[in-house]
C-alpha cells in the first residue's frame, strides 16, 4: 500500500522543494536588490561628500578678494573623484546688467572681472570657451551621468566694490 | 512514507516563514539605508546656504542711489550695511528706498532657493525690554491656492501654487507701537516658527548708530537673522483656527504684521543694483 504512492527519493520530497525554490528566490532577490541599493545610497554620499568639500574649499569665508584668491582656492580643492566644474556667477543677482536670470544649470555664465580673468575652477576640459557650464558638461551628456549641483551666495571684490554672487558647484560621475 | 514526505513539507513551510521575515527585514534596511545621512547633508546644505546669505547680504556693496546700477562707472556705491547705518541714525527707522535696497538684494541672493524655501530676513535692535524694537521685516511666501478636491465625505484639500508665484513683503512697518520686538516675537513670529517645522537659521550681530538728541553719536547693538523653511500654507486648516502669517490667502497677511503692500523687486522702479 505505502510503496503504490513511492516515487522515488526526489519525486517524494517534490512539494517539500517548491517552498525550498521559492524561499532561496526570494532570499537572493532581496538580497541583490538590498546590495545594489547599498552601493547606490554609498555612490550617493560620496558624491555629495566630494561636492561638499569642493564647496567649502571654494567658499572659504564667503568673501573672495579677487582672481588670486579664487585661483588659490581652486588650488586647494586638489584631487577629487569625480568629475566638477565650480565658478561665481552674478547672473542671479546682478541681472540688470543685460544677463538674463539664468532658468537652468547649463545656461550658468561665470563672471568675468574687470581685468578679464573668468572665475571658474574645473578638473574637465572645456569644449568651447570656458565661462559656460554646458561647455563642460552639456545637457546630452548629463542624461548617462549622476549629476549634483550646488549653489551658495557669496561675494566677491571687483574693482573695491563688493558683488553679491553666487558659486555654482556642478558635479557628475 | 507519507509521514517523512509532510515532515519535509513542514520543514520546507519553516524555511520559507523565515527567509520571509529576512527578506522584509533585508527590504526595509534597503529603503532605509542612508535617509538619515541624506537628511543630513540636506541641513548641513541649507544651514551653509543660510548663514552664506546672510554674510553675503552683509558685505554687499550698493549704489546710494536705488536707481542706479552697481556697473554703472559714476554711481556712488558704499557697503550695504553702511547705508543702512546712515539711514537709521537719524530716526532709528529705516527709509522706504532704503528699504527697497535691502528687500531686492535679500531677494536676489536668496533666488536660488525662492521656489522650495520660504524665508523671513530680520533686524531687531538689543537691549531691555523697551529698547528692543524691529527695525526691519522682509517676509517670503509661496502664493498657495487652496482647493477642495470633490470628493463626497473626504474634505480634502490640496494646495497648488498660483500666479505669482510667491510675495514678498515689508512687515512690522507702521505705528512704533505696534512694531515692537516684544510684541511680534512672543506672538506672531514664535507661533510661526514653532509651527512650520524644521528651519533653517542664520543670525549675526551687527553695530547701528544713532545720533542722541544733542547731538552725539551713539551705537546701537542689533542682530539680522535669517529663517528659512520649506514652503508650506500658513493660513488657516481644520486643525488650525488662526493662521500663521495669513487667513485665507498669501495676498492679505494678518493684520498683527503689520505688512505694506506685496514687494515686486523685479519690478519696482524705485530699487535697481
């Protein structure tokens, strides 16, 4: 009576192995889905870390006193991992000059003083001419990259008057 | 033979209850994983941003004349904080032009964040109870819209931004009397900023003068702060009888604030570089 229903030693523990299956899928899943969301959550941080210390070495005490002060601040910034271009801009708080107020990232011109020095600090070529954002990262490219973008007020003395401006800090990996 | 093959089956049903509980366990570190370290970054970020703002406010240079450019090669041009200096000494009061300077540079370095933050910028002089007294007021507000969404018994409401998109406004101005420091902050600046959540603060000592009536000068401690926080309504909800800073709409803040007329400073003629 027992041996009718014998399968042999696989085929009878069959339905035993279906939960087995299921458990061990659903184990690995979760768990590559945990591990891609570590590692991205760390990509994350450690770009905005490196935003970060770019920022606060190009800031210094928010009062830059000219184009040597911002290229030895520039200097300091030293190797980071990844991608960045940082520069002032008065688009945004000067733009009764005849500059538009900037709508996007890629539209940010750096400001040029008065004896024709661009403050702009990047560790990536320029494509065209170097006071322009979307010359060192253009929105096509932008689409295959993690970008991160930070703007601080700060001012800067040009010709002793004092320029309320802001830094852009435009990062990608 | 059919006992074995239900014990392996149990087994199999025990193995599966538990790779289910770490599975949700191994989920929920996922979704978790970092938020606070985010949330982190994004204070560090917005306290910068603040207290970068306020020092940038502060150092700035301005053109004595508020028609003037900062370019322009004849305007007379002296640090911000100078012309506010000068304005105050003689009434203890600032101008309207003076003030119209400051509100359009305040709203020029804070551009980048006008959108997602709310903020209101103050200078308020130190000393007792008496001498305390707000100097200036610039107050930035999201223009919600509020609209009840039709759906029979829900009562919800969703607020949308309108046109324009935000106001800005001149407060504590008016009757000395009703601009006092003592009155704004034990009531209507305490309440608005215990109840719109995490903010982000900057504030700096500064040095006024005045001129006494004999003619001496004299100085006059005060302090500029800086409050941002993200935008939200602060008019009135089911919960919330009174508003914050406004009732019905951001366009007719609460007579306690004593506010003027909304600020364009794109606009007005009168407040250029």
């Amino acid at each position: 009576m027992l041996a009718r229903g014998f399968i042999g030693p696989i085929g009878d523990d069959l339905p035993s192995l279906i939960p087995l299956l299921v458990g061990l899928v659903m184990f690995f899943s979760t768990f590559t889905l945990t591990f891609n969301a570590f590692d991205h959550t760390n990509r994350e941080v450690d770009n905005d870390i490196s935003v970060m210390r770019i920022s606060r070495t190009l800031q210094s005490n928010s009062y830059i006193f000219g184009y040597d002060n911002f290229a030895s601040l520039c200097e300091r910034v030293g190797t980071v991992n990844i991608k960045y271009v940082a520069g002032l801009s008065s688009q945004g708080t000067l733009h009764s000059d005849g500059y538009e107020n900037v709508k996007s990232i890629f539209d940010v011109k750096f400001f040029t003083d008065s004896e024709n020095d661009t403050f702009v600090c990047s560790n990536s070529e320029s494509h065209d001419s170097i006071d322009l954002v979307k010359n060192y990262l253009s929105l096509e490219e932008s689409q295959s990259n993690t970008v991160v973008t930070r703007i601080f007020p700060i001012v800067v003395e040009d010709e002793k008057i004092v320029k309320p401006m802001h830094l852009f800090v435009v990062a990608w990996k | 033979m059919n006992q074995k093959g239900q014990a392996a089956v149990t087994d199999a049903l025990y193995f599966l209850m538990i790779v289910t509980f770490l599975s949700i366990f191994l989920f929920g570190f996922a979704n978790s994983y970092g938020n606070s370290v985010k949330q982190q970054i994004n204070d560090e970020l917005n306290v910068t941003f603040a207290t970068n703002a306020l020092k940038t406010i502060l150092y700035s240079s301005t053109t004595r004349d508020p028609g003037a450019s900062i370019n322009d090669p004849d305007a007379e041009i002296d640090y911000l904080a100078a012309i506010l200096k000068e304005d105050f000494a003689d009434d203890q009061e600032l101008s309207e032009p003076t003030r119209k300077v400051l509100g359009k540079t305040i709203s020029r370095i804070l551009s980048p964040i006008e959108d997602n933050l709310d903020y209101i910028f103050i200078i308020t002089t130190a000393g007792n109870e008496a001498e305390k007294k707000i100097v200036f007021m610039y107050v930035h507000t999201t223009n919600f819209v509020e609209e009840e969404v039709p759906i029979s018994g829900r009562g919800y409401t969703i607020y949308r931004a309108g046109t324009p998109s935000h106001y800005n406004f001149f407060c504590a101005i008016g009757e000395e009397s009703e601009s006092t420091f003592d009155s704004f902050f034990k009531e209507a600046l305490t309440r608005l900023v215990s109840n719109i959540g995490p903010t982000s603060e900057a504030s700096a000592k500064i040095k006024l003068s005045k001129i006494a009536s004999d003619g001496e000068p004299g100085r006059v401690n005060a302090q500029v702060d800086l409050i941002m926080w993200d935008a939200t309504w602060l008019g009135t909800t089911p919960d919330r009888e009174n508003g914050l800073f406004y009732a019905e709409t951001p366009l007719t803040p609460l007579p306690s604030w004593n506010c003027g007329e909304p600020f364009d400073p794109e606009a007005d003629p009168g407040a250029a570089d």
